[in-house]
C-alpha cells in the first residue's frame, strides 16, 4: 500500500483517486476550489464518445480553419494571446496535421476509448453511481455537405459498429432534425452503443462515494504551489496548506499541468481550447434530440440530459480566458436555434465556456515522468470524460507497479 497524492478534483483526479483507492492505496485528493469538477468538467458536451475520437490535427484542417476564421459564426477563432506558449503550440498542432499520423493517434485513442469504456462499466459495479443521467442512444454525426457525408461514408470501418444513413434514414431515427424550416442533414454515421452522462454530477457522486472509502484521506481544498524533489524524487507537495508528503504524485491539474511541471524541467506541450456550451431546460411540449448528435460542419453536439439538452460548441484559441464571450454565445444561439428549433427553451439556456486541456495531437499523456514518484494524467482535450476511466486505470496500474494494460506508445510524455 502507497501513500499517493493526487493534484487536481476534474473528472480525470476524481476517477484517478477512485482507481487507486481500489487499488489498495491510501489517497489523498487536493483541489483549489471549493468543490470538485469546477473546471473543464463542469458542464462539458456530456458525451462518452468511445468510438468518434478522430483528433483535430488532420490533413487538410489548416485549409478548413482559414474559412472557419473568416465565419463570424464559424466552430474556430484564433486570437494571439501574446504568449510563445500559443505559438509554439499551434506549430506543433500544424505539424501534425498529416493523415498518417491522423491515422496512427486514432488508432491509438480507439483503444483508449474501448478499454475506457470497459472501465467505466467495472467503475459502475464498484461504485454503483445513480442520478448521473446516464444513457446509451448511440451517436450520429450529421453532415450538411453531400460530399462531407459521402467521404465520411467511405472511411467508415466496415468491421465497426457505425453505420452510414441516408437523409432519409437519418430523418426517420431522429425526427427532431426535421424540426427547421430547411432539413439541413444530407446524411449521417450512426454508432450504436456510444453514451451520455453528466460529467459534474459524475463527479460530486464518486466524491461522496470516496469520502466513504476506507482507504480514502480526504479532498484538502489548497492550491498547489510546486514539487520538492531529492535526488530525482518527489517526496513532497508544496501547497497553499502546507507540504504534503507521499510516496507517489499523480499530476491531474488539467490546464494547470504545464504550471506545476516546468519548474521540475518538464515542458508539457498543453494549450486551452476554449469552448462553450448552453443547457436548456426541456418542457413537455419541446422536441429534442433523442440519439446524441454532432453536426459535422458546425462542430456542435447536442445531448439530452435528464431534463435539459445540453449543447456543446467551438474551439476558441484565445489563451487562459474562461469567460462567456457575448459574441460566441450569441453566435451559439444562433446555430443552435436554426438547428433544432423546437428542441429546448433556449430563452432559459445557462451558457458555460471551459478550457479544454489539450495537446498538439489530441493524445493524453499518461505514465512516467523523468522523477521517480510523479507521474501523468493530463492533456485528455475535447474527450477527457470519454477517456478519464481508461485513464485512471491505467495510472493506478503503473503507480502499483503493474504494467499498462494499454500499450502506451503515443500516450506519453515525448510524443504529445
Ligand atoms: C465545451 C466543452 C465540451 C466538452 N465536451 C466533452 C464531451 O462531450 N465528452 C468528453 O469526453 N469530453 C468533453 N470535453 C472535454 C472534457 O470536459 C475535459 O477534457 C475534461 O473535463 C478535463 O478534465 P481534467 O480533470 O483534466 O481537467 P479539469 O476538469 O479542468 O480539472 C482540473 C482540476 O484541477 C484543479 N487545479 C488546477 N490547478 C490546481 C492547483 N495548482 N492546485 C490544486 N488544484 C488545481 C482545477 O481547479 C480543476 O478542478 C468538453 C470540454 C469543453 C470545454
């Protein structure tokens, strides 16, 4: 049994601590704010995507995001924050924009994504959460181009659940895309088995459920300030509280990531992709989507859960900003009222921005660092619900000195 540590209370700490408490170690979880999954898993898109992980570094992407740029109400918006960090970040996304290595991570998240989804159903027989909204409708991804949809149509593996839809199919599945004046889908990919749940209810149950475990030390509200290290080992937290000694560090700061390990030499290449998402109320006489959808073109997601639908949008590069841009939200809106008309009270809508913790290439970075007792679980971008459960097992496995249960290449620190 270790003594370990866990940084930060987002989806990705929480399932960490969980893990590892069932791993047999004593865990204590610190947090800064007042309570847990107050960052970017706060009202996030809710979908467990298992199976639609193609990151956004791709062939052909830095030609689509200069029309994005020019789109007022376009998915992208570029804004230089005056840092060498949004550089050098954007550079390395620009350079990974090949459809090789596009190929090569998704391979990679589709195996994290499976062994995710298979820890999420081992998490439910242990910590048998209720009231987390949880429901399996499948996912169609909606295209409005002809050609997008007859492109997407080809890719899909024939040996995989999606399954190509005709407009007319796609209309027949989900009725509530007829909803508009002008039916905008030309047809879809549906995935059976794909899930939605709400990520902070998510969070705050397996809070109360780890405030309950035996092995559990307690959530300690302080900011952490930094490592302190003998002889290439951490042996203690500094923070707002005071030093926290452990045997193990696992660093799940999301964002805060990059802060925490550059004074220790490490460079995590991590960037806030800033998004936005509306929860609307849904009253009986609204019409919103049953199946989970995203509309290709736009970048949006729509998703019932329990009584409202939440709506998740936009990926803004404007630096460390979480506040509501009036301008996005009401392009949001927009979008979202032309697409599904009578799906919510949009009047009623609660708008929330997060900071997506992402990489250049769209992979976390799990495992080992270079000092002997930290390691990583960061870097989990637009799919960190999705993946948080795969994540965490495998950290409590190296922690306890297992080996992975996922073969790691391209989910490490060197190749993010
Ligand atoms: C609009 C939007 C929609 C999304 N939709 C989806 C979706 O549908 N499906 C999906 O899988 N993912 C989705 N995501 C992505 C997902 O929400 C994130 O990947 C995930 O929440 C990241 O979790 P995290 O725990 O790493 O980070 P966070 O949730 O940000 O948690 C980090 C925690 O660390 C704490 N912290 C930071 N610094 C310190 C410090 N120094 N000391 C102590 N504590 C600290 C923070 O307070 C925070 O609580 C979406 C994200 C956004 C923004």
């Amino acid at each position: 049994m270790k003594q370990v540590v866990v940084i930060g209370g987002g989806v990705v700490g929480v399932t960490t601590a969980w893990a590892l408490v069932q791993a047999g170690h004593r865990v204590t979880l610190v947090e800064r704010a007042a309570g847990l999954a107050e960052g970017a898993s706060r009202a996030n898109g809710g979908q467990l995507s298992y199976r639609y992980v193609s990151p956004l570094a791709d062939a052909g992407v830095p030609l689509k995001a200069l029309g994005w740029l020019l789109d007022p109400d376009g998915p992208l918006r570029f804004r230089p924050d005056g840092s060498l960090a949004q550089w050098r970040w954007l550079a390395a996304f620009l350079a990974r924009c090949r459809a090789d290595i596009n190929r090569r991570t998704t391979e990679r998240l589709l195996a994290l994504g499976a062994f995710s989804q298979q820890s999420f159903m081992e998490l439910q027989r242990e910590a048998a959460l209720n009231a987390i909204e949880l429901r399996t409708p499948g996912k169609l991804v909606v295209y409005r181009k002809p050609a997008s949809f007859l492109r997407a149509a080809a890719a899909a593996d024939p040996k995989g659940p999606e399954r190509a839809l005709s407009r007319e199919e796609c209309l027949a599945l989900e009725p509530s895309l007829g909803d508009c004046d002008q039916p905008w889908v030309a047809g879809g990919i549906f995935t059976a088995g794909e899930a939605v749940a709400d990520c902070h209810a998510l969070c705050l149950q397996l809070g109360r459920r780890l405030e309950r475990h035996p092995n559990f030390q307690g959530v300690v509200q302080a900011q952490a300030l930094g490592f302190l290290t003998e002889r290439g080992r951490v042996v203690a937290l500094r923070s707002t509280v005071g030093e926290l000694g452990a045997d193990d560090f696992v660093l799940a700061a999301g964002l805060q990531s990059a802060a925490l390990a550059a004074p220790l030499g490490l460079r995590l290449p991590l960037y806030p992709l800033k998004g936005y998402s509306l929860s609307a109320p849904i009253a009986g006489h609204h019409r919103p989507p049953t199946v989970s959808v995203t509309d290709f073109e736009r970048k949006t997601l729509y998703a019932r859960i329990g009584q409202q639908l939440r709506v998740a949008a936009m990926v803004d590069l404007v630096g460390e900003d979480a506040r509501v841009d009036p301008d996005r939200l009401a392009a949001l809106h927009r979008t979202v009222r032309a697409s599904f008309p009578k799906a919510a009270d949009y009047a009623l809508a609660v708008p929330w921005a997060g900071l997506r913790p992402a990489t250049p290439s769209g992979a976390p970075m799990l495992g080992p660092t270079p000092l002997a007792g930290l390691w990583l679980n960061v870097g989990h971008g637009a799919l960190g619900f999705t993946f948080s459960f795969g994540s965490a097992r495998i950290v409590a496995d190296l922690v306890s000195g297992r080996p992975s249960p996922l073969d790691l290449d391209g989910l490490g620190l060197r190749t993010a």
